[in-house]
C-alpha cells in the first residue's frame, strides 16, 4: 500500500472540495414546497461541510499562516479553471458533431 501524510491529504482534499463548488455551482436540486412554490438548493450545500471543517482544522492545528496559504492555493486553482474554461469556451466547435448536436451547429 502507499503512504499520504495526513496533511498532504486534507490539502487535496481541501482543493478538491473548493473545485467542486465552482463546478457544481449551478446544478441545483428540488427541495420542498411551501405554499405551492419550490424551493431548490445547490448540491454545493452538500460539499461546503467539509470546506469549513478542513479550514477549521488547519487553522487549530497548523496555524492561521498555513491555512492561508492554503485558501491562496485554492483560489489559485478557481482562477485557473476560470481561465482554461474561458479559454475552451471560445474555441470552435469541431464540425464532426454538428448533424448530431443542435447545439453545436453553426449559422452562416
């Protein structure tokens, strides 16, 4: 088996969990009714649990310096996401698809 130091992992974890967020943000699932209207919440709702628990943890027991590093360290990874899905976005569609899928057919 292979060994992860405890830290090395809350820190993936960390990351993995603050990426999630931002990916996920948007899907949003039916909740309950009130008086004939829905209420819906994000699937993030699930995931933020263990983002304050791991910072909380970091701090107790590593330092405020050490978590903070670690929250700049994650906002790193949203502005790179951030960028790269910019990036894909503006890219052309490949012409393969465009009899199957509607949405990638263009108009000329």
């Amino acid at each position: 088996m292979f060994k992860i130091q405890k830290l090395d992992f809350l820190i993936a974890f960390y990351i993995t969990c603050v990426v999630l967020t931002e990916v996920m943000g948007a899907k949003t699932v039916p909740l309950f009714t009130i008086f004939g209207f829905p209420i819906h919440a994000t699937v993030t709702l699930l995931i933020l649990p263990f983002i304050y628990s791991i910072n909380d943890t970091l701090v107790e027991v590593f330092g405020k310096a050490k978590a903070q590093s670690v929250v700049r360290s994650s906002l790193l990874m949203i502005l790179f996401i951030l960028i790269f899905s910019l990036i894909a976005t503006a890219l052309p569609a490949d012409k393969r698809f465009a009899p199957t899928e509607g949405a990638y057919a263009t108009t000329v």
